[in-house]
C-alpha cells in the first residue's frame, strides 16, 4: 500500500540545498522562480544554500542571491532576508568524505536537496549517497532527463530507493507546473460542452508542438548527447500528452492524479507499432533567425558531428484505450525554427452530413488550439460567410488566460517544500516514457530513420512542409 506524503506548512522552516548552485540553471531559473513564490507567498521560511565544486565568494553568492529573487518579483525586503541568511559552500560533490561531511552539517530538520546538475553526474551522486544514512526528513529534486534509457532509469529507481521512499523523491519536470498545462485540468473536466466530445469519436487527430527560434545557445556539453528527442518528446512533450488524453479524476491529489497519468502511459504505442513510420528526425544547418546568422549545428563549439544528434524530432504515438482507439497524437519539437509555437492543437472530425448548397464541400473541420506561450485558448468554428450566407468561412473564438502569478519553477519548488509530489515525475512514469520512445531510440540508433536537414529560420525540412 502506498505510504502517504508527509507534508510541510508552508511556514515551517526548510532549508533548499542546491548543488550546482553556480551553474546556469540556478541563475536563470531557480532563483527566480524562488523569487515568485516569495512573492506569492513572503511568509516562507527558506534557508538557501548553495554547493558546488566552483569558487564563489560570500558577498558575490549573496548579490546573486538578491538579484536574481528580485528578478522574480519577490520584494526587497524579503530577497534579503533570504539572501542574508543564505551561504556558500565549496565541495567536490563526488568525493564521498566531503559528501558525507557536507550532509551530516545539514541536521536532520526539513531540507531538500535540489540536483541542479547533469544527469549523469546526479546519478553519480545519488549512488554516493546510497551507502549514507540519509534522514528522512530530505527531500530530493532531480532534473529530468531521468535516465538515458529504460534500464538505466530503472537502475536509477533502485539506488534511489536504497536511501529514499518514493515520497521523498521529485523528479522533475517542469512543464508539469506550467499554467497552461495545469489549466488543461479545469479545461476538460469543468466544462460541459467539452468533457462528452474528449474521444475517438468526435477528435480525428491531436497535435503537441514546441518549436523554438533559440538554436544551440552554448548547450552543447548537454544537448548535443541528448537531442530533441530526449530533451522535450521523452519527457516534457508525453507528460503533456498524458494530461490532454487522461480519464477524470475522483479528485486531485498526488495518488490519483499520477495513477491516471500512469494508466494513459502504459497504454501508450508508437503508431502502427512501427518507428519507421511513426517517426522522423532532422538538423539544421546553416541560416538566418532575426537577422542574425546561425552556423551548422555540427559546425557549433563542443559538437560531436558523428554522434548525428537530431534538433527536430517528431513521434506519433496512439493510446490503446477505448476512448482514444485510432487517434493520432502527434508530438513535436524543434530548435532553430522560423518562429516559435508551443501549442496543442485538437482536430474535430468533421460533421457527419452538411446539406447540399453549403460551400465549401466538406468544410474545414473544427480546430481548439491551446497556447501555452502567451496563454490562449482558441476554437475554430465554422459560420455562414458575411457576404454569402451559403459559404461557409471559418470564425475564432478566443480567450487569453491570465498569467500565473507563479513561474513553472516557483510553482515546483513550492511542492517540493511542502512535500506535495503531485507536480513531480513518480519512478514508474519515468520508466514508461522511457519505454514509448525505446524503439524510436534504437531504430534511429541503427541508421533506419533518416536524419534530415534544415535552415536554419525555416519551418523544417521541405518533406515535412505538406
């Protein structure tokens, strides 16, 4: 029987260790992301610390610290009180005596520790710490990818669970704390008009895109051993899908809502089981984005041109379940595109008969596009034309959904503090999404899909335009 999530008041202390506290993932993301919840929420007792194998002195990490929370939005007064109390220690994470030293000085109060870290090298040390008493009381945030395949994620679980229950252990993803994912939940579940159309019999096909201008931006040493599969598709991109395709909940909490996120993954196929024909893989080259020339991909600082890592992925997965049976999901990402589209986007079947006299002959079908940056929801519907109240013309229906106050990051942490897993990845999730995309892995492995190209600042290679 599972064993319940110990939960934390929000206003109990807790202290959020960050290992690679000097890298750029702190910076950019989870310092102001700490900000935002600062903001929402200043009645917070966090003692921040940072770690890493770098040299940072204590009033350059306190700058930082003050900077980067007020970034986020959380006021000055609170940024300091936080960045005053916060510190800096240098260690070798992967030598076992400094890890241990460092631990044991943690105490055995509330306190996660956040692996702002290569994968790799947080697999390293999670075995470190398997042969540590570890208190209960610590929490553990991984950065995704979890794992390079299935048995390595498998592997993982394992040397995790030698030190650590599943509910001391949020893996994360953060895409999951997004506001226009997460209002998916009230979109399908809350409104009438949508909840008896959600299925095979109404929707013909469902497409999940995130497509991005940024190209490669120094991430070389990372993504050039991942690439757009591994980065987005195997993680971000079915998690999303798993939310569109999953069944109502009794209610939301941790156990339920991951229960169903699961079942939709275990039902989870790549298209006519076949990854030739379910997927496809390309690189960019040379081109413009903005004005500004972008080099080849194999051509960027710190790239290995024989390992043929792909910068646009597609997979086209269907779900074996009764209400999905015969739809297509299509998921997709890509970098050095011509513009950017983070979108999900539900085709309607179309209608079962239109009188005669209508023009056109069959109509577009009915489109719900739901953007996730900026937030907006979109249903195309069809209307008798202005002109011509026998042609038909497509007309918008639209609404912008209000920011949340929090970033995908403040939102995560915030869980992670109080001990909520419901925002975080469970082991079983993780090892699921692994084995969807396992054959797709392998048979681009073995030279069986074609690794395409495209310029850079186009819309893909020109066999994908139809």
């Amino acid at each position: 029987m599972a064993k319940e999530a110990a939960h934390t008041k929000a206003d109990e202390p807790v202290t959020l260790v960050i290992f690679g506290a000097s890298g750029d993932l702190t910076q950019r993301l989870l310092l102001p992301g700490l900000g935002t919840l600062l903001k929402a929420e200043p009645h917070r007792r966090v003692t921040l610390v940072g770690a890493a194998v770098d040299e940072f002195d204590e009033a350059r990490w306190h700058d930082l610290v003050l900077d980067r929370l007020r970034e986020g939005g959380a006021r000055t007064a609170d940024a300091r009180r936080v960045a005053s109390g916060s510190r800096y220690e240098r260690i070798d994470l992967l030598k076992d005596v400094e890890l241990g030293r460092f631990v044991e000085s943690l105490g055995t109060g509330q306190v996660v520790l956040y692996f702002a870290l290569p994968p790799a090298v947080t697999a390293k040390i999670c075995v470190l710490l398997a042969s540590m008493d570890v208190p209960a009381t610590f929490r553990l945030g991984l950065e995704k990818p979890f794992g390079t395949d299935s048995a390595s994620a498998a592997r993982l679980n394992q040397v995790l669970y030698r030190f650590a229950a599943e509910e001391q252990i949020f893996r994360i993803d953060h895409f999951l704390g997004k506001g226009a994912v997460l209002n998916l939940l009230g979109f399908r579940f809350a409104n009438r008009i949508f909840e008896p159309v959600w299925n095979a019999t109404n929707i013909e096909r469902v497409e999940i895109a995130f497509d991005e201008t940024l190209a490669l931006e120094g991430r070389a040493g990372y993504y050039d051993k991942a690439g757009a599969l591994a980065d987005m598709i195997q993680s971000h991109l079915l998690l999303v899908c798993a939310l569109v395709a999953m069944e109502d909940p009794a209610a939301i909490d941790d156990h339920e809502f991951r229960d169903l996120l699961t079942h939709v993954l275990r039902a989870m196929r790549l298209w006519q089981d076949c990854p030739l024909k379910a997927s496809r893989r390309a690189r960019y080259t040379a081109g413009t984005i903005d004005g500004a020339d972008i080099p080849n991909y194999v051509d960027e600082p710190g790239v290995d041109p024989e390992r043929g890592t792909e910068t646009l992925a597609e997979v086209t997965v269907a779900i074996r379940n009764s209400r999905w049976a015969g739809v297509p999901f299509t998921l997709r990402s890509g970098k050095a595109m011509a513009r950017g589209c983070r979108r999900i986007v539900v085709t309607f079947r179309p209608v079962n008969h239109l009188p005669a006299g209508f023009e056109p002959q069959p109509p577009p079908a009915n489109r719900l596009v739901i953007d996730m940056n900026p937030e907006r929801l979109t249903l195309e519907i069809m209307t008798n034309g202005e002109g011509d109240h026998f042609e038909l013309e497509r007309t918008s229906l639209s609404a912008d959904i209000g920011p949340s106050t929090l970033r995908p990051y403040g939102e995560i942490l915030g869980h992670i503090m109080d001990g909520n897993p419901i925002l975080s990845v469970r082991g079983d999730m993780a090892q699921e999404c692994w084995r969807i995309v396992t054959p797709v892995v392998e048979a681009w492995r073995a030279g069986e899909v074609p690794l395409e190209e495209y310029p850079a600042g186009s819309l893909g290679p020109e066999s994908w335009l139809e």
